[in-house]
C-alpha cells in the first residue's frame, strides 16, 4: 500500500498566473507582475515534484518528523547568576524607576 503525502486530494492542478496573483494577494506578498509567471513555473514544478513524491511506496518508512534526529536541541534551563537590576538599567537610555522605557509600538 502506498502513503501519500496529501492523501486527501489530488494536486493535480495548473498553476496559472491568476492564480499567483490571488495566492499572493492572499499571502499579502509582493509578486511584480513581471514575475508572475515565472513564479507560476516554479511553483508548477514544485507541485510536480510533490506529485512525484506521491507516487512512491512507502510502506513500511517510519514518519519522519525531525531529519537530524535530535530529541532536544536546547540545552537544560537551569538558574545561573546574571545582572542584578540596578546593573541591568546602568546602561539604559531611558528608565522609570525599575522599568525600561521603550518607545511605543502599538497606536
């Protein structure tokens, strides 16, 4: 039996220049109209390549979900000594009192 990776649908579908621009509208991307078709190529090409992809038997491959195989990258968090306050906001452009001031960001 063979896995497909999107098993749910076919992705058999023409990847049109009206279709980037929506799918770029959409995405809030700015594609120059000049490029949209190229973009329409490469994205067909990467479609086919999925659709390739779906047509390999994969039974009995294991889901891959991290390549390198490492469980935890971080490291463990553990206290440690740092800056007290006063040494943090030495350095600081602007404080009140214990606070940093930073200039607002939200209107």
């Amino acid at each position: 039996m063979t896995r497909h990776l999107y098993p749910l649908f076919s992705l058999r579908m023409d990847i049109t220049r009206p279709l980037v621009e929506k799918v770029a509208l959409l995405a809030r991307l700015e594609i120059p109209p000049a490029d949209a078709d190229r973009v329409a190529a490469q994205l067909g090409r990467i479609v086919t390549m999925v659709e390739t992809l779906n047509k390999l038997d994969t039974k009995g491959v294991e889901p891959l979900s991290n390549p390198t195989g490492l469980v935890d990258a971080f490291r463990s968090d553990e206290p440690r000594p740092s800056l007290s306050r006063d040494e943090a906001l030495a350095n600081a452009p602007d404080k009140v009192e214990m606070f940093l001031r930073v200039p607002r960001v939200v209107e």
